[in-house]
C-alpha cells in the first residue's frame, strides 16, 4: 500500500487544464521525483497535496485516508510537510526563530499556559525546552550552526533554501514534499544536498517527493521517477527508463 496515493488528479484554471487525470503511488521511503518541462503541472501536484489549491477531480490519499479536501493546517497535522519554489521564510526573523515556527503543530499546551509560562518547570517551558532541542538537532544535522541566530534576510540564496528545508523536517512529518530544493545553489552545495536528502530517508524515515528542473540531481538520487507534460503523465518508472524515454524527450528537446 503506497504511504501517498494520487487518483485521476485534475484541476482547471479558467480554460487552462492545469492537471489532467494524474495518477500515482509514492511507498514508504522512496524518494520519488517528478520532472517535466516548465508549465508541464508539478509545483500544481505539491499545491494540490498540500491543500493550497482544491482539485477538480480525482482524489489524493495518504496512509490510506482520503486528504483530498484537507487544507493546508490539516494536511500539515496529518504529517506531510513542504518547501516551495519561491522561498517562504520570514525574512526579518532569526533561522531559530523560522525554525521553531514549523513546531507549530507540536504545541499543546494552548495560550494561557503560553502567556502565563510560570518558570522552568511550568508544561509550556517544559514545551519549549522539547521544541528547541528538536530544532537544535536539525540544525546540527543540516550544518546550519553559524545561521542559527543570523537574520534569514542576510543569508545567501541557497544558504535560505536549505533553512526552509531545515523548517519543513521541523514538523517531524512522514512524507516531505522538496519543490526545486536546488534552485539557486552552486555545484558544492547541490553535492552537500544530495546527501542529505538521502540522510533524511535514511536516517529519519521520511519518505522524499521531489520535484526538480537539475537533471543529474534527480537521476542520481531518486528510486522512481515521473514525467509530466501538459499536465498529463507522460511516463514513470527507473531513472534509467525515464532517461531513454521517447515521450520524455520529446516533452524536453521537441519532435526533432
């Protein structure tokens, strides 16, 4: 049974099919991509999954619950958690502080105990002494030591795309939704995210969507792979059949 399913995924935009009758499974652990050419529907599949955009038709499940009309809280509570194309971060805030915000849903002990928060032993410092360990952990394991008290808005481009990643594992979630995480990288830190997309399969059992435009980061990271084209699935399957695919290069280089 896959861990996140998709079935016959639409959804239009005025005229536009943005997504037509998509279909796919993701098991437990893989790392799965999906490629297709700019416009061909995939930031449009992460949007759907995460409750930002209400499909058409079709259904999406994960562990076998129907999240199709989910919004975006809730599917973040039923633990999918995501990075975006563009980063999201708050730029006039720490990376502690953006970090600690993707704790969000881990909070229990409601606002009074929040705003009351009599001493060390009190629940909500004993909740934040939790939140903040599980962050500190992140940030070692990710290597972002030096940015831990550093305004995000001063940080390099890639340097932010790899705090938002640190924001999404945050959440603690089972299946991690990574949309163009190597975008804006230089070839190093492409390498160093390599690894740790592999480190957070296997380390913390996250199972890893990915879409991405990198051809070598995709081909040398990911169990499965699926292309789309027009908002249609053109093929899925190995990375080395998805390569020699004719549909696929078609979708990239044209007829020719």
């Amino acid at each position: 049974m896959p861990i996140l399913k998709v079935e016959d995924l639409s959804i239009s935009f005025g005229g536009l099919k943005a997504l037509n009758g998509v279909r796919f499974g993701v098991e437990k652990g893989e790392i799965y991509s999906i490629i297709g050419p700019n416009g061909a529907g995939k930031t449009t599949v992460f949007n759907c999954i995460s409750g930002i955009y209400k499909p058409t038709g079709g259904k999406i499940f994960f562990r076998n619950r129907d999240i199709t009309s989910f919004k975006p809280h809730q599917v973040a509570e039923a633990g999918i958690a995501r990075t975006f194309q563009n980063i999201e971060l708050f730029a006039h805030m720490t990376t502690m502080d953006n970090l600690m915000l993707g704790r969000h849903t881990k909070l229990k002990t409601g606002l009074w105990a929040g705003t009351t928060f009599l001493g060390p032993r009190s629940p909500a410092a004993r909740e934040e002494i939790r939140n903040r360990e599980k962050v500190e952990e992140i940030i070692d394991f990710l290597e972002l030591q030096a940015s831990r008290d550093q305004m995000v808005m001063n940080l390099p481009y890639g340097k932010q795309k790899l705090v938002e990643l640190a924001r999404a594992l945050a959440l603690e979630p089972e299946v991690l939704l990574l949309d163009e995480p190597s975008a804006g990288m230089n070839l190093e830190e492409k390498e160093d995210l390599i690894f740790s997309i592999r480190d957070i399969r296997d380390d913390f059992g996250i199972t890893i969507l990915l879409v991405e435009h990198d051809m070598n980061l995709v081909m040398g990271i990911s169990d499965r792979v699926l292309a789309l084209n027009y908002g249609m699935v053109v093929a899925e399957g190995e990375p080395q059949m998805i390569q020699k695919h004719p549909e696929v290069l078609k979708a990239y280089l044209g007829e020719g």
